[in-house]
C-alpha cells in the first residue's frame, strides 16, 4: 500500500519503510551524483567538452570560459545535491521518499522544459540529455517503491 505521508514525514529519523530496491538504488544515486559533481568542478573543461560534447574548441576564449565556469557552478550545486544525499543515506533515511520526488523534478524539467526551450548545441549525444527521461521514468518507479509500506498507513494525529 502506498503511504503518501512518507513524502513530509512527521519525524525525520533513520527510518525507512519503502521497499529495499528504493534504498539501495537511492544509494547508487547518491554515488553517482557525487561522482558527477566533483567532475564538473575538478575537469579543465567542467565536463562541457569531454561529457556533454559542447564544441569549447569553436568558441571564443570568454565563451569558452563562460561556459566551464557555468559547468563548475552545476557541479557545485550537484555536490550539495549530494551532500543532502549523503546525509539520508547515513541518518536521515526517512527523508529518501521527497529527495525521490525532487530528482523527478529535476530530471522531468531537465528533459522536457530546458532540453526543449533551451537547447545547446552540441557535436554528439551527452550522456545527460540520453540518460533524463530513462532516469526519470526510474526515479517514478523508485519513488513509488519508497511510499510502499507494509499493511496501513499510520494515521495523522491532529491537535
């Protein structure tokens, strides 16, 4: 049965009542996204090159540094990003159902909003833009393994 409250619960512990494919891939995850992070800000080229194949070598020497240091600040965001995750994974697992949601989100709006109205040229396939709508489509499913508890939701207290 889905429980809907584990999205906001009301204690944020160590527990986690989803099913254990949900906690184990969320810690692929938290992996991945740390590995990601540290790419974007330590790469000479933040990744836009040699990951997201952006065509640095055309541009200008201020565009090309724009766009690293653009890449740097992601990876920068991506490592907090991470560092949140890492907190859940190691105490604060009860909160592994709303990072869930907010991955949704972000990869949702990745793919479909910016990918479409935004678009960057590229000079082949970055991995990324591959990987969005797979990804999301995971995170939904391990999102709704997170919400399956055992027998009844709790019920809500009220004051």
């Amino acid at each position: 049965m889905l429980d809907f409250n584990l999205l906001l619960p009301k204690t944020i512990d160590d527990s986690f009542s989803g099913k254990k494919i949900a906690l184990w891939f969320f810690y692929l995850l938290t992996a991945v996204t740390l590995w990601r992070s540290q790419h974007h800000v330590l790469a000479a080229d933040g990744g836009a090159q040699s990951i997201a194949n952006i065509p640095l070598d055309t541009y200008s020497t201020e565009a090309t540094a724009a766009v690293i240091g653009i890449f740097a600040l992601w990876g920068l965001s991506q490592f907090i990003i991470s560092l949140i995750y890492l907190a859940a994974c190691l105490k604060y697992k009860a909160l592994i159902p709303l990072l869930y949601l907010l991955g949704i989100l972000e990869y949702g709006l990745r793919a479909f909003y910016i990918g479409s109205y935004k678009p960057i040229a590229t000079i082949g396939d970055a991995p990324g833009a591959i990987m969005n709508v797979p990804l999301m489509i995971i995170l939904i499913a391990m999102l709704l393994l997170s919400l399956w508890s055992k027998g009844k939701p709790k019920q809500q207290q009220s004051h």
